[in-house]
C-alpha cells in the first residue's frame, strides 16, 4: 500500500528511527513490517537499531539536557505550544496514519489526536508552575525551601492501543519539567510516533529533546533500563512486562511510573434504568474494540435489574457494526493481530466449558481474519479465564449480585486497580463503593472519565505514579531542599 498517498502532508511518512535531530536507519540490517490489521496489508518497514545507536541516542538526550533545563519554563512553553498548534493542524494526517496502523475507526482516531495534543497544552502549561517552597526555619538564622528540578533523561515505552496520546501524556510532561525523552513506541504502531517526532521538529524542539527509538522490544527496554543516565522510566502496557522493566531499573535505582493492565468492574445498582446502564456498559466495554485498559471487563448487575439489562445490552450491542476504520459508519475496527483474536476465542470457549451462556456473538459475521465479533457472555464467574484476565477483547461478561457487600467484594477480586464504574443514584451507594473500591479511578454514572486534569492511574498491580493532572508532572521532577545558614538575624526564622 502507497501510504503516503492517502496523506495530505505525506513527509509525516516516516521508515526511520528519529535520533538527535535525525532521520536514521538501522546500522544491522534488522526491519521489521508494520501492517494494517483491518487488511493484512504491509504499510512500510521500520528500521531495529544497534545497541550502540540506542547509546547514541542516550549521548544525544543527555547533550540535549544542558540547554533545554537551561531554558525558561516560558521558553519551552512556547516550543511546546508549538507543537501543540502542529498536532492541531495536522489532525486529518495523524488520524489516518492511526486508524491504519491500529485500527481504530477514524472518528477514534480523531478523538485520539485530540486528547492527545490536550495533554501537550496541559503540560506546556504546567511547566511554569512547579513551584519550590519556602519552609519556616527550625534553624536559627537560616532560611530553608525547596527547588523543583527536572530528573533527567526519561525512557517512554508505550503500547500500540493509544499509539499517540500514551506518548503525549508522558513526553509532554517530562519534557515541560525540563528532561529530554527517548521513546520507544509499539512495534505495531511506530508511524503515529514518528510523525510526532517530525511535528516536535518542525516546532522547534530542539535535537536530541524528543527521540524515538525502534528495536527489539526486549533488547531495546533491557539497554534503556540499565543506563545511569536515563534517570526515569515511564511505561505503559502490560503488567507482565511491567514487572519485567521494574526489575531491570533496580540496579540503576531508576524513578519508575507504570500505567498497567485494568480488567475494570462495571457496576449496576437496583435502582438503575437498566437500558441506561445497559447501554452505558456497551460504550464502557467496546470502546477501541475492547483494547482498551479502561475496558468494562466484569459487569456486576444487581439480581433484580438483571436480566433486563441483558435485554438492552444484546439489543444494543446488535446495533454496532464491525468493519475497516477507514470505512464510515464503522463503530469497531479490528483487533491488533491474529494472536489476539486466538487469544479471544480461547476466553470464549473457556467460558463457555464453564457455565457461561453465549447470549451473541456469532464469529462467522466477522468480516476479516483479525475481526472479532462482539461477545455478551452470562453466568460469568470466578473460575473463567474472562474473569480473571484482562481480555483486552470484545467479549462482555455479566454476573449478577444480590447487595452491596457482594459487589464490592467481585469488583474487589483482581490483582488490578485501575479503574472502576458505578451506576446508581442512590448517594448512600455511591459513596460507600467510592470508599471501598480498590481502583486509582472510580467513575459514576458516567463512562468518560479521563482527560488532562485529572489524576490518571491505578493501585495494586495496575501500576505506579500518576499521569496528567497537576501531579503529573511531578513524575519528572525531583525536589531539592536547600538551608542557607549564617544568615545573621533572619526575620521569621
Ligand atoms: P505490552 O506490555 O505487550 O507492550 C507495551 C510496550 O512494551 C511496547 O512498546 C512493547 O514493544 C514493549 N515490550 C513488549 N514486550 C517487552 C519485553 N519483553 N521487554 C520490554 N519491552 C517489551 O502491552 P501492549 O500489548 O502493547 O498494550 C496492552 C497493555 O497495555 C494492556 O495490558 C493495557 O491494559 C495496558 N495499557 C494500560 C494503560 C494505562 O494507562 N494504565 C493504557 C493503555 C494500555
């Protein structure tokens, strides 16, 4: 496929690794394809880098450091707001560029870019407001305060379901905090990074602040990670290379944030509408084809509403189409490869050896070999692999419970805790699962719940740290206390 054809600007086309200011091919001979998932077609060949490229990208950064710490927070406020402008009015480019090396419908795709370049103006803002602070001396004739200084060179390793906003949210604060990043993109999904380096070029950010690096995923993460001069790592995916990459930043005693898997419970109260929640949870459960961390993975409806809201659900789901993103009207693209829609099968038919009832989901309909038609599975329960994996698949599991206690205790079952939904209007119910759910993120009665000023992130096994808010930033940012002493007579001391 001539991709660069179905591009307005097609220089945001890019087969290389973008390092310090460059455009540069593998020294080894090592490619690899990237291919659509909705048509099997190769899109373009992304260059596996040497691991003495990947140093010389960690030269670049760490050359890069000194003068853009140097600068103003108004200065690279500016540089940032540039490229902001950029994503901005490259939108259509960037959106296709997506939709064909992940699948997503465009209209997604779209909204990616937007949310994406949010967390760009965020963060450029952010940047000048790390504020140090002034601490009431203990010590006679001293002042004392903190200062607010960037960490240093950050490694950025993301996943291929948000090919673009995993980046921005990350890239944008580190570098408004003043770091340097070198990002290492899904191999799946390399073309919406690349275009971003081309973008952060042509807003001036200068050589060697953003790079991006293509490689052996392992071999690449495994370098970055026992480098002393990257000095964070900020990953997101999945929680078994997240623990992989924890280990590997010990012997560096790296600041490490991870955004990791979900397998989100969805819960619905006695009192819900259940066609309201019903059609909420389909929104919630197959958004991005169900590639999603913030997935409705376990829906919990109360005994009573349950089979109503069944009902509403398969009704609702019926109603999506499934095809090509590029195409319109399309509601779910793809999932990422073969594997994945193996992966899905297997769950189903796990579920199913177990109890569950198929109540839709037909897979003959699918129109290509990487579609999966959209599951409504009953009678979910804890033994099944849907319960206790994240399926990262179309495949909605619903369970019924009898009271509270019971729901919390379901939603509460994981090793994750990222993000929960709760349907109810009763404010009694609301705030006692707001209290006792385990999740970094608790939505009520509504299923979009992220953007720039929130807090993003999860507890237990879903990971580290925050991303975006007005802490976000704090992840590339360390504290240095100071004491001037002998001071004479300090007022206020
Ligand atoms: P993944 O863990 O397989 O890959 C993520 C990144 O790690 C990619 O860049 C990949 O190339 C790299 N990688 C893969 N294997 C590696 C290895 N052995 N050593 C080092 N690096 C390796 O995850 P994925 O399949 O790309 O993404 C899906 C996962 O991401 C899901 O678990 C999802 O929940 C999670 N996710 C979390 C968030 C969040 O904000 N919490 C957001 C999006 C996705």
């Amino acid at each position: 496929m001539n991709l660069s054809s179905k591009l307005s600007d097609p220089r945001l086309y890019r087969q290389h690794a973008y390092v310090d200011g460059k455009w540069i091919h593998g020294e080894g001979g090592r490619e690899e394809a990237v291919f659509d998932p909705a048509t099997g077609d190769a899109l373009g060949y992304i260059p596996w880098l040497e691991p003495h490229q990947i140093r010389a990208a960690v030269d670049a950064a760490d050359a890069a450091f000194v003068h853009w710490r140097a600068l103003r927070a108004d200065e690279r406020c500016e540089r940032l707001l540039a490229w902001y402008d950029l994503l901005q009015a490259n939108r259509e480019d960037l959106a296709i560029l997506m939709t064909l090396e992940q699948g997503k419908p465009l209209p997604d795709a779209r909204g990616e870019v937007e949310y994406g370049a949010s967390f760009v103006r965020w963060f450029a803002e952010e940047g000048k407001r790390t504020f140090g602070e002034t601490i009431p001396s203990h010590i006679p004739n001293a002042a004392l305060g903190t200062l607010k200084e960037p960490v240093g060179i950050a490694a950025l390793i993301t996943p291929w379901n948000f090919p673009l906003a995993m980046i921005t949210r990350k890239a944008a604060a580190a570098m408004a905090a003043g770091c340097p990043v070198i990002v290492k993109p899904a191999g799946e999904t390399p073309f919406s990074a690349l275009a971003l380096a081309e973008l952060a070029e042509r807003a001036g950010i200068p050589a060697g602040v953003f790079n991006v690096v293509l490689g052996e995923p392992a071999e690449v993460s495994q370098l970055l990670c026992a480098e002393p001069r990257v000095k964070a790592l900020s990953f997101t995916g999945s929680t078994r290379v997240g623990r992989l990459l924890l280990e590997q930043c010990a012997n560096t005693v790296k600041r490490v944030s991870l955004e990791l898997g979900g397998d989100a419970p969805f819960i619905v109260g006695p009192d819900m509408d259940p066609r309201e929640a019903a059609f909420a949870a389909v929104t919630a459960k197959f958004q991005t084809s169900g590639q999603d961390c913030l997935a409705a993975d376990r829906i919990l409806v109360h005994e009573s509403i349950h089979d109503e809201f069944v009902v509403h659900f398969a009704e609702r789901m019926a109603a999506l189409t499934v095809g090509n993103g590029m195409e319109s009207e399309v509601d779910m693209g793809p999932l990422i490869h073969a594997q994945a829609v193996g992966k899905a099968a297997g769950i189903v038919d796990d579920a199913i050896s177990k109890g569950a009832t198929l109540v839709a989901g037909d897979q003959s309909q699918a129109p290509g070999e990487n579609f999966f038609m959209p599951v409504l599975l009953t009678g979910l329960t804890r033994d099944m692999r849907l319960w206790q994996e994240e399926s990262f698949a179309p495949i909605a599991g619903v369970m019924a419970y009898a009271d509270d206690d019971e729901a919390i205790a379901l939603a509460n079952d994981t090793q994750y805790g990222l993000a929960a939904y709760v349907y109810t209007h009763d404010i009694r119910r609301i705030w006692k699962l707001l209290r006792a759910l385990e999740f970094g993120m608790v939505s009520v009665n509504s299923v979009k719940m992220t953007g720039p000023p929130v807090p993003f992130g999860g507890v237990k096994q879903s990971g580290l740290g925050r991303e975006g808010g007005i802490t976000g930033i704090d992840e590339y940012l360390e504290t240095k206390y100071y004491c001037l002493g002998a001071l004479g007579s300090v007022s206020g001391s």
